[in-house]
C-alpha cells in the first residue's frame, strides 16, 4: 500500500465517513492503533485499541448518524510530520429521529506509513447524545454514576 500523508489519510476517512463504509474506515489504522475519545460520557467509550476493536465499534453507526456533509475542514500542521490537528463540522441527520444535526470536532491524528496510530477525538457528548436522540439517557447514566 502507497504511504500517504497524515492530512491525506484523514482526508480519506472524511471520504469513507460520507460513503458510509465503516469497515473501510477500520482498515485506515494500524493493526494496533488507538482511537481516544477523551470527553467521551455515559456507555461511550474513552478508548479503544486496535483495528479490529475500531471496526467492532463503528459497526452500525450508520444506522443511527446519517453523516451528509463535512465542512470547514481546518488543518493545522504541528512540529511532528506525522502528527495533525483537524478541525471540523459534520452536517447530517439522526436516522432513528430523522432530526437535523451538526457536531464540531477537533482531532488530533498521528499516522505511521499512512496508518492511523493514533486518533484522538474531542467533541461535546452533550451536542452528540442531543444528536443522537440519547440525551436523556446520558443524563440518566451521568446522574447515576455522580450518586455512587
């Protein structure tokens, strides 16, 4: 497989998101790549490891988001070559509520040999859970998890 670039990489997985091919998506991590999420709340998970556990977690997440567009792609370069800082909105809607919703991101992406290494994702659970049509369920969950 031809190396690409960090952007170029992440520039797929935009690609692949909006084709709904998130077996496609798994393969852009290494074998042992990371995935963070470190603002993830309620039954989200803060990490996962590895390209099977990737896979694993975004089957069917095109049954619940119908990402249709990303704009305001922003990429900031840092002083390691392999390492990004992304910026950006995805537009869509929620499947299992047909609502409207847009979520802000900011990534930061480090790839060996044009696989993902690691990929920490920082957005808002609230916005997310609210696009989702799962708010009152992440209230619940942090609301209980505060009261043990």
């Amino acid at each position: 497989m031809p190396s690409r670039t960090s952007e170029e990489t992440f520039r797929r997985l935009l690609e692949l998101l909006l084709a709904k091919d998130m077996d496609a998506i798994a393969d852009l991590w290494a074998k042992h790549g990371t995935a963070e999420f470190p603002f993830a709340a309620g039954v989200s998970p803060r990490q996962l490891t590895g390209r099977e556990a990737i896979r694993n977690h975004l089957a069917g997440y095109a049954d619940l988001m119908d990402v249709q567009a990303i704009q305001t792609v922003t990429v900031h370069r840092t002083d390691q070559p392999d390492t990004i800082v992304v910026e950006f909105t995805a537009h869509g809607r929620t499947v299992t509520t047909d609502e409207p919703y847009q979520l802000d991101y900011i990534t930061v992406l480090t790839t060996h040999l044009g696989l993902i290494t690691r990929y920490r994702d920082y957005w808002n659970p609230l916005a997310a859970a609210s696009a989702a049509g799962t708010l009152l369920e992440l209230l619940g969950s942090l609301r209980s998890q505060a009261t043990r």
